[in-house]
C-alpha cells in the first residue's frame, strides 16, 4: 500500500507537483501515467524520500520511507537505469546493495538468472545496452523481494520479449498480493500490463481510475487518455 | 511489515535493521570493485617509495653548510612523496562518492539506506581504513627505502630515535585525513571536478596566497595550512613557527571532521 497525500514540489519556482494524492494498492499493478513533465519521476523521488516534499506526504505501509528497518526488502525501484557506477560489474553492483540490507549472496544469484543477465554478471556494467541496464535496475529492484515495487519506465529500451517478459513479470508480482506501481507515457503499454490507474498531468491528479473505467469513456482507451490529458501538457509539438 | 498493511507476506527476516555495520560493508564493496581505488593506490605507493629513494639517494650531505646540516632531517625527508601524493589519496575519498552523484548510482545508495549521514559515516570509515593501510605501509616502506639508499657521511634515521617512528606513523595518517577531507568536499559539492579543484585550491594554492604576505602572518599561517602542517608532523628535528606534531595531527582531524559533518549537512538538506 502507497499513499501519498498533498504532495508539493517546487524546483525553484516552477511548480513540479501540486497537491497530488492517490493510493496504489496491494493485489494489482497500477499504472501511473502523464505526459512528458507532468512529475511521475519527481513524485515517485518523494515516495522514496530522495526529494523532499515542499508540503505534504508519502507512506508506504503507513511509513514514511526513512523510517523502514530493512529498505529493499520492503521497497523495491527502478528509477533511472544507469544508476550504477560503469565501473563495476554487476554482479558487484548487486552484491554491494545486497549487503547494505543482509541479503544474501544466494539472492544476488536469484535475480541475475530471472532477468536473464547472468551471463553479463560479470561485465563492467557502463558497457551495458539500456536494455540490459534495465534488466539490472530490476534485478535491483527484486533483490530484497519486496511487497512494494516502483517501477519508473521499465519498458525503456528493452525488445520486445523483453516488454512481454516484464509484463508478465509485473503481472505476477501482482498476484502474490504485491504492491505495484508502473509509470509510463504510454497507455497502450499500461492497457496491456495494468489494472488501476493514477492519470496525472503538469504535476496534478487528473484522475484515479481503472482501465476498463477509462476505455468505457470514450471511443477508444488512447482517445479518452488524451481527453483526459489535454490541457495538462507541457511540451507537444504541433502537426 | 505486516500483511495487513502491504498485502503481502515477505518471507525473508523482519527483525531488526539496517545499520553501520551493513551500510560499512555495502561501501567495502563498492570500493574494492572499481579499478580506480587500487590504481590510486599503487600509485600513490610507488610515488612515496620512489621519491624517498630519489630525495634521500641524491642527498650530498658532505657538500651542505654547517647549518645545512644542522637541519638536515633524514626522517622527515623519506617523505617528499607525500607532496604530490597527498593528493592521490585525496581524490580516491572525492570519487568516493561523486561518482555516485555523476552515475546516479547515490539514489540506488540512498534507497538502500535512507539515513543519509549514516551512509556518509559508513563510507567515512571504510575510506579511511583503506586510505590509513595505505598510507602507513606506504610510509613505513617510504621510511626504510630511503634510509637505504642515503649515502654515507650523512646521518641516518632510525625508527629507534626519539621522535622517528612518530614521524613515520603521523606521515602514513596524514593522506588518509586529506582522504576523509576529499569526501567531505565531494559530498558538499558533488562534482568530481569542481570538488578536486576545491581540494588542490586547499592544499596547493591556500599557501601560495599567503606567499606576499609579510613573514609574521606566514609564521602563524604555516601552523594552519594543511600542505605546511605535513612538515609538522614528518619533521624529528623540530621547526620554526609550527605547532608540535600532535596538536596539529589533532588540528587536521578536526579540519576532517568539519568537512565531514558539513558533508553530511548538505547530503541531509538536498535532493537526491
């Protein structure tokens, strides 16, 4: 369960986030989608607690993030996919994560072979594609074998059994009763892979709803998307 | 972490916490897996053996004036190395943790453990370990092959004299403290450049602005001046206008702690 209630940010004077409050819950995958800059990154930084909020906050099981005894097994994310040393391979990038919250090496082993990169474990990880540093990112993300999983544009750069591989690894993670929350600009991508839905746009809720909700709205899933979203986007280009 | 909250049963262990200790060795870890901690360290070895061997080896003792002499130092001279290389051991504890800042790898760190200054601790503590192994190995090595090749009639240094193994102790320390101070700067700045050029500007330049100066305010600058406090602390003959050896070791761990709790000031306050 994620709860974020009145989150505010403001980078310098430009407002990032403006009092955004949702819940993601436990059992299905949500998507958490907007337009380019509409502040999925920067919120799911506050669920983290690697921004500070201006105002307002973020649970996770009815903790704020700094208060969780053992972090990775608790929450798991992906956040950027190169947040890694390129120095270091990635079986090391794991196994010092691993360590910071007394998981063992068995696991690091575990994560390695389901994201398919154990044959690359032990590359210096900044020769890696961004498919396969995204592969590491969520071999990251599932080492502690978290209730909680954040997820921010996992389907980046990866092929296409790649994008079918996370989705029905999503899918699953869902069913054993996790908690999950995907962000995406795509909701062609999110029909296929979630359930619920957070819509936000320029940093405000635009809706909390459900993708079988959002498709009975208009003709189809992307029209009513965009229905939802226009006027709630920063940057478009023009035909 | 019940199911009632998250819905879902984690089967791994719940009781007590992250801490220290397991923050210690995420950074042991993290250290020891770049290529750049051990070629720092071999370098900054071979730079304090070889110039010891290259100061002391070319000594022409026999020629110096008899207050050239007086003050010749065959102890604190061992540790010419310490010049340039100070400065080694000084980026290794900058890259520390700019580079996580560069890659974005702080915010994996930071997920890991969100107690921030906790982190900064942990890293403060395995650098310094690595850093001290070094730097004493280096100078008790700088110290012997030095001796070595100092020619005769020169005096040699024994670590049997008064004040002698103080001087190889305290230079082995000193890169680690210059260490701990790089990872404070590149914890307040971030930037793997701009923080060595804010720790160069420290060491190297401070003392060349007070160069112009008239000689009463360089005598009193010289005992607060990190590069100048290192004569201090290497030195068996004592110097002019310095502060005895332990009062500036306690000086310049002072300076580190500063660095570091500014460090860990900023890392509390800013965005990840």
């Amino acid at each position: 369960m994620i709860e974020a209630r009145g989150l505010v940010k403001y980078y310098r004077s430009m407002l990032a986030v403006d009092h955004l409050s949702f819940d993601v819950r436990p059992g299905t995958v949500t998507g958490f989608l907007g337009p380019n800059g509409a502040g999925k990154s920067t919120t799911m930084r506050m669920i983290m607690g690697l921004d500070r909020p201006d105002a307002g906050q973020a649970r996770i099981g009815g903790k704020s993030y700094g208060d969780l005894r053992w972090p990775l097994r608790e929450v798991g994310a992906l956040l950027d996919a190169k947040a890694f040393h390129p120095g270091r391979t990635a079986r090391a990038h794991l196994t010092a994560l691993a360590a910071s919250n007394a998981i063992g090496r068995q696991r690091v082993e575990e994560v390695l072979a389901s994201t398919g990169i154990e044959k690359a474990a032990d590359r210096r990880a900044g020769t890696f594609s961004l498919g396969m540093s995204q592969r590491l990112g969520i071999a990251a993300a599932l080492l502690g074998d978290p209730g909680v999983l954040l997820l921010d544009e996992p389907v980046n750069g990866l092929d296409p059994e790649g994008i079918r591989w996370i989705r029905t690894l999503l899918r699953s993670l869902a069913a054993q009763g996790r908690t999950v929350l995907v962000s995406s600009h795509l909701i062609s991508e999110m029909a296929h892979t979630a359930d619920a839905l957070v819509v936000i746009g320029q940093g405000r809720l635009l809706a909390q709803t459900t993708v079988a909700q959002l498709s009975a709205r208009g003709t189809s899933l992307e029209g009513a998307f965009f229905q939802l979203t226009e006027g709630a986007t920063d940057y478009s280009g023009r035909l | 972490m019940n199911t009632a909250t998250l819905g879902y049963q984690a089967a791994g262990r719940t009781r007590g916490r992250y801490g220290f200790r397991t923050v210690a060795r995420m950074e042991w870890q993290k250290l020891r897996t770049v290529r750049s901690t051990w070629s720092i360290v071999a370098v900054f070895a071979a730079a304090m053996i070889s110039l010891a061997v290259l100061a002391l080896g070319h000594e022409n003792y026999a020629q110096l004036s008899a207050a050239g002499r007086a003050s010749f130092d065959p102890a604190s001279n061992a540790f010419l190395g310490l010049v340039p290389s100070q400065l080694l051991l000084g980026v290794l504890g900058v890259l520390a943790i700019t580079t996580e800042f560069s890659s974005g790898a702080i915010r994996a760190t930071f997920a890991a453990a969100p107690r921030r200054r906790l982190v900064l601790a942990a890293k403060a503590a395995v650098l310094g370990a690595v850093t001290l192994a070094a730097g004493e190995i280096s100078a008790f090595a700088a110290f012997s092959a030095g001796q070595a090749a100092l020619k005769a009639p020169a005096p040699h240094a024994t670590l049997g004299q008064p004040g002698a193994l103080r001087a190889v102790v305290l230079a082995g320390a000193y890169p680690a403290l210059i260490a701990l101070i790089g990872l404070g700067i590149g914890a307040i700045i971030r930037h793997t450049a701009g923080a060595i050029c804010a720790l160069v500007g420290l060491v190297f330049l401070l003392p060349l602005l007070f160069a112009p100066l008239s000689p009463s305010i360089q005598n009193t600058a010289q005992k607060f001046l990190p590069d100048l406090m290192r004569n201090s602390l290497t030195a068996v003959r004592p110097v002019a206008h310095m502060l005895s050896p332990w009062p500036t070791f306690g000086l310049l761990c002072a300076y580190a702690l500063v660095a570091l709790a500014a460090g860990a000031w900023t890392l509390d306050r800013r965005d990840a």
